[in-house]
C-alpha cells in the first residue's frame, strides 16, 4: 500500500505519532508542500492508496476523486472536512476516517481568538516590533474590561469565550440562526438578534461553521452597523466574511481593527492587500496547529489506517455526519 501524508509544512507528522508498523509494510511519502487541485493534486497522487488530510489544508472535490483511480481509504484530521466531497469518495467505496476532537487540543482555536484580541486592542505585533528597532511607547490601546464581546456562533468553541470575557468584565451577547436564548443563557451570553450583535458589540468574534447559511454573512451591510470602535475577530473560516467588504472598512477606518487567522484563500498570497494594512493583525490559520493536536490527530490516523488494513475500519465519516451542522 502507498500512503501519502499531505500538506505537512511543519514536517510534525512521523515526529508526532509512531508509523513503524506501518512503515514496515506500507510505503509512506509526506509531502510539505501544498499540492494545486485538481490537476497537480490527481497527477502526482494516482499513485497512492490511501491519503492523510491535515484540516482542511487541501481540498478533495469529486473532480479530483474520480481521477484517483487506486484510492481506497482517506485519512482526515478532525470530526468533519467541509472541502471534501464525502458523498463521491462513498460512491466510489473509499472509506473515510476522521480522528476524534479531544482536550486540550480543542481548545486551541478560541485561545487565539483571545490572543488575536489582545494583539489588536493593545497593538501588540507593532510595538513588539518596534521594541527590535529600538523605539518605544508609539501607540495608546484599550482595555477589554466593560466591554461587549460579541459571539457570532455559541457552540463548541463559542462557548468557550464566555469563561474568558467574564473574567474581564465583560458583556458577552450572541447570535446564530439556531441559538435560543435558553441556550444562549445556560453558557453565560445573552442572545441577541443579528443587527443588533453587530450594533452592540466592541469586539465580535466569529465561531461559525462554513455553509451555503454562513458563507458571507458577515457582509458590508453588517461591517456598517459596528461602531467606529469595534474589533473584528476571525478564526472559524474565511469566506465567513466578505474580504472585500472587510478590507474597505479597515482601510476606512470604519472600525478599530480586525484579527484574522482564516482566509479566502490559503496560504494567504504573499502580495494580498491584507498585508499591507496597520490595522489588523494576521496569523497563517494557526487555530488549531498546537503540538497536542498533531500528537492526537497522527495517532489517531495511524489507528484509522492500521484498522483499515486490518479490514475493520474505525471512525467513519458518512456523507450526513460531514453535513450535520453549521453552527459549532
């Protein structure tokens, strides 16, 4: 069997999990460069039997599924993968593999969601930058106590920012197309309809899956309702947010400043006019790229890939679960 572990730019994956067994009967190719869809992607990867996703670093559409002739399983990170087609890889018999989502790795996301606030609020990127150049003190910040942090999405990492803003002295309110304000309640927010989220809150926080409901919900139209003052953060997925629409406001300084780790289209260009802007800070979709995922995430894909070759595959992913739900 041919085994190709992909996208691992931080060569963590023979480091991070014991492929031995596997390696002993199986010929195992990682690859630490970004492969281009479909057409890279389905020449060099014909060969391989099996495929180890990270995230959703790589897309698997059916277009490049139905030119990977001797593909039999796909390993993926993670409970879900919205960027590949489930449905075609079961039309074909490939079996699908997730790994399970467990602490303190699932807490990674929303940790730099806190982080990208504070970088922001405080300007923390440039002065510590400045620091190296030999300035000091160029720029007065704000505080986050008695303020409003605004959740766009109270799921499984939304929740996780109440415990946070609360111990700031913070407001936190929130909305989604499913939350109630029973739900809403029992995880310390307050619901609050959509306009109103964007007219209320100092920061606003995205943790929205992506869907035909999320993608560009956040819009110009919602971008005009934040105050002047208002921080935007991004770590669920890009096209959650209009890019365009974003980049208008930052350069118009119709708000504060925004943090954003997930983009359009990633890795982020090198020549993108978000790197040009002094207002918003900017990490390369680190959410969920600590060392204790990797460790879990590998194992579990070599238990997934090992039970497959066994014959009693583990841990499937079927079409419904990958399309379950839009909101976490």
């Amino acid at each position: 069997m041919k085994i190709a572990v992909l996208d691992d730019y931080l060569h963590l994956s023979q480091q991070s999990a014991d492929w031995s067994q596997l390696a002993s009967t199986c010929e195992i190719t990682v690859f630490d460069r970004r492969l281009a869809v479909p057409d890279e992607a389905a020449e060099v990867l014909k060969p391989f039997n099996i495929i180890s996703l990270v995230r959703e670093r790589m897309p698997v559409p059916r277009t490049l599924i139905e030119r990977l002739p001797n593909l039999k399983m796909i390993g993926v990170t993670g409970m879900y993968n919205r960027t590949l087609d489930v449905a075609a890889a079961k039309e074909r018999g490939i079996v699908v593999s997730h790994t399970e989502l467990r602490a303190p790795y699932n807490k990674a996301t929303y940790e730099l969601a806190w982080g990208l606030i504070f970088s922001v609020a405080r300007h923390i990127p440039y002065e510590a930058n400045e620091m190296r150049q030999g300035g000091w003190q160029h720029t007065a910040g704000i505080t986050m106590a008695g303020r409003t942090l605004g959740l766009l999405g109270l799921g499984r990492q939304g929740r996780n920012m109440v415990p946070v803003a609360k111990a700031l002295g913070m407001e936190v309110i929130a909305w989604s197309q499913n939350l109630t304000a029973e739900t809403a309640a029992e995880f310390g927010a307050r619901r609050v309809e959509k306009d109103e989220l964007f007219k209320l809150s100092d920061v606003l926080s995205v943790h929205l899956v992506l869907g035909d409901r999320s993608r560009g919900l956040v819009d110009a139209r919602e971008l005009a309702l934040m105050k002047p003052s208002a921080i935007l953060i991004n770590t669920a997925r890009g096209p959650i947010v209009n890019e365009a629409a974003l980049v208008d406001a930052l350069r118009e300084r119709r708000i504060y400043g925004a943090g954003l780790d997930v983009y359009d289209h990633e890795p982020l260009p090198d020549d993108h006019v978000l790197r040009t802007l002094p207002n918003v800070v900017l990490t390369p979709h680190l959410g969920y790229a600590v060392q204790e995922f990797f460790q879990k995430a590998y194992g579990d894909t070599v238990e997934n890939i090992t039970a497959f070759l066994s014959g009693k595959p583990i841990r499937i992913l079927t079409p419904e679960r990958n399309d379950s739900s839009l909101v976490r």
